[in-house]
C-alpha cells in the first residue's frame, strides 16, 4: 500500500527574496505473511501412509514507513518494522526495529 504526496512551501525572507521548498513525501506500508508446514509420510502395517507433522514455520512482519525529500539535497526516510515468528525449534520472538535516515547533499 503507498501513497504519494508533491507540494511545496515558501519561506517569506525579510529584505530577501522568499525561498520556495518543494517536498515530496512517500508512505508505504508492507506486509507480509508466511506459514510453512513440514510433513513426512510413512506406511504403517496395512500400508497405507500416516503422516506425522514435522518442522513448522509462521511470520507475520509489518513496516509502515515515510520517505521524504526537501529540494533534490536533502532526503531521509522514517520505518517501523515489527516482525512476528513462530518456528518449532525455537519458539515465538516478536522484534521490533525502529529506523531514521537523513542524507544531506554536501558540493565542495
């Protein structure tokens, strides 16, 4: 799911001329879902095959973020990502991951 958004603003300079900033503002958010299911099969006596369920595995992960941009020099972006997982060797973790990113175009 995204959704984009282009303006700007004017910044008014006393004795100056007013400095426009054009902005451009992205939001995004991605999920995504996983379930892994691991079986084996094996004949019993009357040969017919009984299967036993084996190594499972489930994540559910969900990452809204915001990415933006003031002129062409400077730019960052904003997420959050929480993922859930469930795997039969080592349970469930639930993990939360918080990032933040500015760049800043530097000529010289």
């Amino acid at each position: 799911i995204s959704y984009s958004h282009q303006g700007g603003l004017t910044i008014p300079l006393p004795m100056l001329e007013d400095k426009y900033l054009e902005n451009n503002v992205d939001f995004l958010v991605d999920i995504s879902f996983t379930n892994e299911h691991e079986y084996t099969g094996a004949p019993d006596l009357n040969g017919v095959i009984e299967f036993t369920e084996g190594n499972f595995s489930k994540s559910l992960s969900i990452r809204p973020s915001m990415q933006y941009s003031f002129t062409s020099k400077v730019s960052g972006n904003v997420s959050y990502e929480y993922r859930i997982s469930d795997v039969r060797s080592i349970g469930r973790q639930d993990v939360g991951d918080f990032q933040f990113g500015v760049n800043i175009q530097i000529k010289g």
